[in-house]
C-alpha cells in the first residue's frame, strides 16, 4: 500500500528532487564569494585553521563576536574533506536548505497529505530569498532549518499532545541557539505563547516550557562552548554577543542597516516570488485563516517575526526568513485552488524580464554611483552580459508563454514548472555573472597574492574579507607603510604617497607596492576616513553582501 502511495505521487517528488537540486546546488561552486557575509563568515573558518584553535572566532586576527560557533564547525568539516572552494565552504548551507525543505514537505505531509507536502516543498525550495540563502556561506539557512523544525514540533505536540515533540523543540532551539544565538529560542517561544494563548491553553503551554529534560538537553548542547568562550574572553563575549550584536541591534541601526517600517513589505513581495500573486486569495480566505488551527499558527508565526523585524533598529533581507516559512505553506495551501492564470504565471514572465533588461537596469544605475570601488566595477557590465545571458531567458519567456496557453496540464503542475525554470535561472545566468563583476577581480587579486606568499597586505578602504580568504592570510585593515602592499580601489591610490609599483588592477580593485613612507595627500588628508576604523564612511561606504 505505501508503495502505491509513493508510485502514485512519484512525478511530485521528482519535481520535489529537481526543485532541491535548482535551488540549493546549482553552480555553488562557479561563484566567488560575496562580501561582505560571505568573505566574513569563511575568513572566520579559515582562521579557525590558521591559529589552529577551533573554540572562538576571529576577523583579521580581531574577535569576532557576533555570531556562535556551530556554522563555522560545519564549514570547517565541510572544507576538511572537499578542500578550500567555493563549493565546500557553501555546502553545509546547501544541506542545511535541503533540511529545511524536507523537514517542510514531511511537516505538511503529516498534517495535510502527501501531496500537498511535495508541493509545500517545492515552493519552499524555489522561493527566490529561500534559494537565495540555501546557495550562501553563511548561517541562516542552517539556523532556518532549525528554527523551522523547532516550529513544526510545536505545531505537532499541540495537535497530538505527546511529549516526544517537546524534547524535539528543545533540541532543535538548542542547535539553533549554537547556530545564531537568541533568536533560535525567541520567535519559537513568543509564537507558540501567542496561538496556545489564542485557544486558552495556557497551562499546556506553561507545562511545555517547563520540560526538565528538554531544558537540560538545550544546555547540555550550548553550555560547553558558551561557557568555554566567556571563561576565556570573559566580559568581551557576553558584551560583544549578547549585548552588542543581539540587543544592539534591536536598538538601533548598525553598520547602517536600517530602514522604514515597511522596509520587509517590498522584501517579502519580492522574495516569495513566483508565488507573489497567491497572497490575494490567501488573503481572500482570512476567515478560514484565523478558524484552521494550521493555517492560524502559521499566519502568527509569519505576522510576528514581520512585526518584530520592522520595529527593530537593524534591518537586513534575510532576517525575515526566521517567518517566512509560515507564509511560504500558507501560499502552498492555495497553489492547488489557482484558477487565474495570470496570478499564476504573470509574476515569474514579469521577475524574467526584469532579467532579461538587467544589463541596462545596472548600466543606468551605474550612472548615479559615487562610491569608487562600485563605479569602476560597473564598467565591465557588456563584458559579462552577452547574449549567452538573454538567449536563456528569452527562451524560458517563450516556455512560459507556451504554458501560459496549454491546457492539457493543470495549472498548478504549470505554476511549479515555471517555479524550477526561474529556480535555475538565478544561479545559472545571474549569480555567475553579477559574481564575476563585482567579486571576480577580488578573488584574482587574492589568488595573485598567493605567490607572494611572505608579502606583507593590509587593506585600505576596502572592507573585503573574501581577498583575505583567496590571499590565504589575515589583512589588516589599516594605512600601509613601508615595503607592504596595499589592496584598495584605484581611485583611493591618489590618496596615499609613495605608491610604487601596480601589482594587479581590474574592476574595483588594486594592489601596489608601497616604496616610501606613505603620508596622506595635502588636499583632504584631515577629512581622509580612518582605515583601521570598523565601519566605513557613509561617503563611501564598504562593499556589502550579494543584492
């Protein structure tokens, strides 16, 4: 009987096999990594390595605070058996996506069915921010997958009530909390506070917390470390972690990470794309939303961590995914009832064009940037962008038209189609080639470096962690002297003295030897930023993550 189950729901999963494959492990590996997230999180593993000392984290050769160990350990594993690449150090990210989407698609299957699991899944796994960051070395998509299954056990110990499901959350809170720090423990806690309260179960939910075992499990997996790192660098850590980079940024901006507060509006519109159009009749169905117990937790989850996000002080894109998994299986519920063809298809054939006229979207962006390091990379755009780049998309345009008329499928099997085409259209034409534009001569001028492996580099103005990862060293940020090499922008040599001979220059970036002792340049050397500062100038801000 299952294998007649299984046999009869074999096209979903397959569709479920290439959606895992499109988002989480196309290209991984053909992409140089971004900064800053990328080249910090990996510069951070690669010290691990270098001061042979696996307990806490540095950047530069400074402690790194702001986030715990667990994502690290996991690239370290993962470079340790696959080597220093690309693919390795964004691997665990990539299981860590498959986790999730697994962990979905068993979720919903269990509540639900089967079927409508493999299609929860597969809308998961090809969610543009989802796919986004299961393809990223960094540890949100590790942390989500956690924070995800600590909500499915949540759900299922409220429908069956069997304690199993409470040690399960704690576990999971627990490698989340070793992944990312409090948040783990936070939406899980506050959202199943909200709906138990919602139903008058406040005494089930206060047994639930009070768990003996559960809470011991959680310790036993973070009080080793944490207790290890505050034992060694005492007030540092608790200041740096916990008040810093957790409280702080609830409490303001940092590194210039804010905005309005409807900052996510934009973000989630974009980022569940090509579900985008469903929120109407989702939204349609709001009684149904607050009456179907499943459709009502994952609505508070969602709306909570939306709500919770807009009212802090730091603000970045992927901090909405700690709810985003909630209102990703709300769109799931309504993916079989699409009837409209144009909610269904519309939104991917308008995300493709986008692509297509992306070239001349970033040349006339291009016109209006000041900041040096982007200007002169934005100057190669036509070398990038050929029409190996449009022929694709035209073509998946043209597929999408094609679906857009055929009826002999339902539309949904057409809607998930067109979810795996765009899946692939994002690291197979975009991330490559945005990549080598913006990253590619970073990560040559490392590999340059690497024959000069006794030369001392520092970094000024430039706030590239990757260069230190393909340079295979720490780069101090700070003023060159004497007989070092600079890594900069071409447009900030003018502002040092003694520069002698260019090494390598390409897009944004430069290495040239020092021959004197550099002294700032008359003209603007008192308004000239501090290098060794840790937040760039806001006239001329560092390179950030991939958009």
């Amino acid at each position: 009987m299952n294998t007649d189950r299984t046999s009869r729901f074999e096209p979903l999963l397959i569709v479920l096999g290439l959606a895992i494959i499109a988002g989480f492990f196309t290209n991984l590996g053909a992409i140089p990594l971004f900064d800053l997230d990328e080249g910090a999180f990996s510069e951070a593993t690669r010290e691990l390595f270098e001061r042979h000392d696996f307990l806490i984290t540095t950047l530069n050769g400074e402690p790194r605070y702001d986030k715990p160990i667990l994502f690290y350990w996991l690239q370290a594993l993962s470079v340790s058996w696959l080597g220093w690449n690309e693919f390795a150090l964004r691997l665990p990210s990539a299981i860590a996506g498959t986790f999730w989407t697994l962990a979905t698609t068993a979720f919903v299957a269990r509540v639900r069915d089967l079927r409508t699991g493999c299609i929860a899944g597969i809308v998961l796994a090809t969610c543009i921010l989802v796919a986004l960051i299961g393809k990223t070395a960094i540890a949100d998509a590790t942390l989500n997958g956690f924070l995800a299954a600590s909500m499915f056990t949540i759900y299922l110990y409220h429908r069956e009530a069997r304690r199993r499901y409470i040690i399960a959350t704690f576990v999971f809170m627990g490698l989340g909390f070793l992944t990312k720090g409090p948040v783990a423990i936070l939406v899980p806690g506050a959202v199943s506070l909200i709906f138990f309260g919602s139903y008058g179960q406040w005494r089930t939910w206060l047994r639930a917390i009070s768990d003996r075992i559960g809470w011991l499990l959680l310790l036993a997996i973070n009080l080793p470390w944490y207790l290890a790192v505050y034992f060694r660098d005492g007030a540092g850590f608790i200041e740096g972690f916990f008040l810093q980079h957790n409280l702080g940024r609830f409490d303001a901006a940092m590194e210039g990470h804010g905005g309005s507060l409807f900052y996510y509006v934009p973000i989630v519109l974009i980022g569940v794309l090509p579900y985008t159009a469903l929120l109407a009749p989702m939204l349609r169905n709001g009684r149904a939303l607050v009456r179907d117990p499943l459709q009502r937790f994952l609505l508070i989850w969602f709306l909570f961590v939306l709500i919770l996000f807009s009212l802090s002080g730091t603000k970045l894109p992927h901090y909405i995914n700690y709810g985003l998994t909630g209102l990703i299986i709300l769109l799931a519920l309504q993916v079989e009832h699409v009837r409209s063809r144009a909610l269904a298809l519309v939104p991917a054939a308008l995300y493709l064009l986008a692509l297509l006229f992306l070239p001349e979207l970033l040349e006339r962006a291009a016109a209006g940037v000041k900041q040096p390091f982007y200007a002169a990379s934005l100057t190669g755009i036509g070398e990038h962008f050929g029409w190996d780049y449009r022929l694709p998309i035209v073509l998946a345009l043209l597929l999408i038209v094609y679906l857009y008329n055929e009826s002999r499928f339902r539309l949904s099997s057409r809607l998930l189609a067109t979810a795996i085409v765009m899946g692939l259209a994002l690291p197979g034409l975009v991330l490559p080639r945005v990549g080598a534009l913006l990253q590619g001569p970073a990560r040559e001028a490392g590999l340059f470096m690497r024959t000069m492996p006794d030369q001392q580099i520092v970094s000024w103005r430039l706030n590239m962690p990757s260069f230190s990862v393909y340079s295979d060293r720490v780069v101090p940020r700070r003023r060159p002297e004497a007989g070092e090499v600079v890594f900069t922008s071409p447009a900030y040599l003018k502002d040092l003295e003694g520069v002698g001979e260019v090494l390598f220059q390409k897009g944004g970036v430069v290495l040239a030897r020092i021959e004197a002792q550099p002294e700032a340049a008359t003209s603007g050397a008192d308004s000239a930023p501090d290098p060794s500062s840790a937040t760039p100038p806001p006239s001329e801000p560092a390179p950030q993550s991939a958009p």
